[in-house]
C-alpha cells in the first residue's frame, strides 16, 4: 500500500519525521522516498512517500507516527498531518497509533477491493 504524508508547509516537520521513521526499528526498513515539487518550489519538500507491504508495516508505521507526534511541540503541531492514499486525504493528526493502524486497514482493504482481479 501506498501512502504520501504531506508537508503543509512544513518541510522541517516531514524532514524530522522522515528521519524518525529511518531510526525507529520498526520502520527504518520501510520505503520512505521525499517528494519534492516542481516548478516554482522546485527543492521543497512536499511529502514524504511510504510503501506498507503488509500488516506489520502498518501497525509499524501507526505506533512510530502516533509516538512521533507526542515528541513535538504542540506549538509545531502543523505538518506531517495529511495523510493521502488514491483519492482518500485524511488528516491524521490526532489519530491514536490504534486508530491509524485501523485506518490504514481499512484503505489497504478498500483498494483491494477495488484492484481489478483482486478476490
């Protein structure tokens, strides 16, 4: 499953984010790619892209982003809280580590549904 974290403007919250993730041991072997934008903001960072091969993944990724959001500021809480997979955007900001983990089922489960040839 394919997901994309985005900045919101801002780059240092999905900076340290992505660097979270890269320490955490249970997602430093997750597929974690920046995405920069074109054009005008040509070099930002936009959004983080991550790859969740499978349950673990998921509840991985849910625990380190839940655990991650607790060690900032609440005066920083702006980025990093957009969460897009196919046409669904979710703000994921307030979300329990439980309760992304539900949701990222849930979309794993709906675009299995909806891929051609999927039973």
């Amino acid at each position: 499953m394919h997901i994309q974290v985005l900045a919101e403007g801002d780059e240092q919250a999905l900076t340290d984010l992505g660097s979270w993730l890269g320490r955490d041991p249970g997602t430093a072997g997750l597929a974690v790619e920046p995405v920069t934008g074109d054009g005008p903001t040509m070099g930002v960072l936009e959004a983080l892209d991550v790859l969740l091969g499978n349950a673990t993944n998921i509840a991985n990724f849910a625990v380190a982003y839940a655990t991650w959001r607790t060690t900032r500021p609440s005066s920083t809480a702006g980025g990093a809280r957009t969460l897009v997979h196919g046409g669904s955007t979710i703000d994921i900001g307030h979300l329990s580590a439980g309760e992304l983990a539900e949701l990222l089922r849930r979309l794993n489960d709906d675009g299995d549904r909806t891929t051609p040839g999927a039973s």
